[in-house]
C-alpha cells in the first residue's frame, strides 16, 4: 500500500492558489525529493500532509487515513524552521518527544548526541545554528515513523552539518517508510535520492526515479532542474 | 574508494564500478566482509537502494558472494584476477583509441610504452 496518496490537491489563501491540483503517491522503501522554487507549493504540501492545514479541495491520504491525530502517530515531520523552545534543555526535549511520541527512541538520540559531543544539560539557546538543527533532525529521525517529511533539512548548514544530516537520513533508512525531503539545494542531496517530484506553481511539473532522468537525458537532477526552471 | 559521481550515468552503475575498481586494485581483498549495505550506503553518501541495486549487480557478476546471515563478501582470487584483466583490457583498448586519434599505430605505441618510464 502506498505511504501517501494525493489526487487533485488544491490549497488557496484567500486569491493565492498555493497548490493547483496536485497527484502522485509515495511508496514505502523510497527517498523522494520534493524539489521546485520559491513559492512552488513544497512547505504547504509538507504542512497539509503533516496535519497542519486543511486542504481546499481533493483527496490527500497517508497510510489510508485522511491527515489527523492517528496520522500525526505515523508522521515524523521535520519543520523549515527551528520548533524547539530555546530555554529548554536538551535532556528536556528528548523528554518531550519521548512523552509526545510512542515511537520515539530516546536512548538512541541521547546516544547520536552523545556521539557528537552535544551537552544534554545545556538548554537550545546555548547551541550554535548547525547544533540545534542536528538536535532537531536527531529527534525527528529517531521516531520509528511510516512517513518523514523533511522540509528544507540541509538550509543554511555548513557543508558538514549537512553530511551528518543526509548521512544520518541514511542511516535512518527503513523499508517499510517513506521519506519525502523538499529543497532547493538539489546539487547538495542528489545522491540520496530515488525518485523526485518538481513541483511549479502549485502543480506537478515531472515526477521520475533519479535512475531513468540520468540514464534517459544523460544528465543529473540539478541540470535538469536548471533547465525546466530557467528564469 | 572516491565517492564524487559523474551526472551522465546512473548513480549505483558507478558505485559498482567503484566496488571492480578496489578488488582490482587490492583495496578490496578476496575474503574481505562487506558491512551492512546501510552502512556502506552511508558511507558513500548515497541512497540504499542504490547501494542494494549496486551490489546485487557485482554479486550476478560474481565478484560478491551472498553468505546468507554472515553477511557480504569479497569473492575469491579468481574473480579478482579475472576483473584485473577486464580493466586492464578496457584502459590498453582506451589508449589504442585515444593515441589512433593522435596518428599513432601499434608499433609506434608500444615504442612508446618501452622508452616510457
């Protein structure tokens, strides 16, 4: 069965048509990116599937369920930006998401802290940038999930934070999930990727495995992505 | 092994030809124990699906022997020597085609090779 269904998904606020009637599925074992410019619908889908927005119109399912709170149980998502309250410890968050979340493997993130030196007993505000997005990603990929929705992970990370956090993705890998990862930083996440989805304007522009783009037109994604989305 | 991919070609085609590329040259010694393909998918930064599709093609090609629970490994001396071979064929047949391009013959690149460092 797969992970997600969505046909003919629209999203508007107020005029805005965010997203214009979208339709793919993602099935268990696979890596996708959800990749498209600026403003091309890749956090509202995040946020419609994670349960955070309500849909105009059509049908999005996960795990055979319309988004809610069983959902909210199979859904591991990762926001754009930084959810954690500042003042809180780092041992205290690990707390929350273990209380938040049955899945959630609290001694296997304290040890990937651990292993990268993190201060459990600092609180989030102590930690630089790149060390409160590792902490964040730990905690997401820690939960044992059907569905990790990755909004922008490697934004604004120097070059090694961002291969801890794709390393970690990989590590992380199950075959009875999906994992869907949305960027812009094509070039930098690539390799990771099965299959990607570019999305234009609210709509689905191309979906392929990464395989069939560099076997059939003989070039990677980012090139292709550059051609498609040429300003 | 370098894990940096060319974009022109499918991404667990050159794991695999990275994986000949070590047996043939010895990093990868017949008998050796692969880990896990999460780990060595980690390892190179890729997807494990295509660090699965990767070795499932040298197992096929024999250079990868599937022991069931104990793991991966590393095929024996004869399927390394055999893949030392096919290199060295496909790199002497690449500089026949590159030195023909250049005006050279046979004769003249095997002069070439003897004068040669």
């Amino acid at each position: 069965m797969a992970i997600l269904e969505c046909k003919d998904l629209k999203k508007r606020y107020g005029p805005t048509e965010a997203l214009r009637g979208v339709s793919f599925n993602l099935e268990p074992g696979r890596i996708t990116g959800l990749l498209g410019p600026n403003g091309s619908g890749k956090t509202t889908f995040i946020k419609l599937t994670a349960g955070l927005l309500v849909q105009t119109s059509g049908m999005l399912k996960v795990c055979g369920m319309e988004p809610g709170r069983k959902t909210k149980a199979l859904v591991s998502y990762l926001p754009e930006r930084l959810d954690l309250p500042l003042w809180m410890k780092v041992e205290a968050v690990l707390d929350y998401f273990r209380s938040f979340y049955k899945d959630f493997d609290r001694d296997r993130a304290a040890d990937m802290l651990e292993g990268l030196g993190v201060p459990l007993d600092k609180p989030i505000r102590a930690l630089s940038k790149g060390t409160r997005e590792k902490v964040r990603l730990i905690c997401c990929m820690c939960r044992k999930a059907k569905l990790y929705l990755l909004d922008e992970p490697v934004g604004g990370v120097d070059p090694a934070t961002r291969d801890f956090i794709l390393r970690t993705i990989i590590a992380n890998f199950d075959p009875e999930a999906a994992v869907l990862i949305s960027t812009h930083l094509i070039g930098d996440v690539e390799k990771v990727l099965d299959d990607v989805i570019f999305l234009d304007k609210g709509l689905v522009k191309l979906q392929s495995s990464v395989d069939a783009i560099r076997q059939e037109r003989g070039c990677d994604v980012d090139t292709l992505f550059r051609e498609v989305f040429r300003c | 092994m370098d894990w940096s991919f060319r974009p022109d070609r499918p991404i667990y085609i050159q794991i695999a030809e990275g994986f000949r590329t070590s047996v043939a040259t010895g990093e990868l010694q017949p008998g050796d124990k692969l880990k896990s393909t999460k780990e060595l998918a980690a390892w190179a930064g890729v997807s494990p699906n295509a660090m699965e599709r990767a070795l499932g093609e040298l197992q096929s090609e024999g250079l990868i022997e599937d022991r069931g629970p104990e793991g991966r490994f590393v095929a024996g001396q004869g399927a390394a020597e055999d893949i030392r071979w096919a290199m060295a064929a496909q790199e002497v047949d690449g500089l026949v085609k590159r030195m023909g391009a250049l005006g050279f013959g046979k004769a003249e690149i095997i002069r070439l090779v003897e004068e040669a460092e």
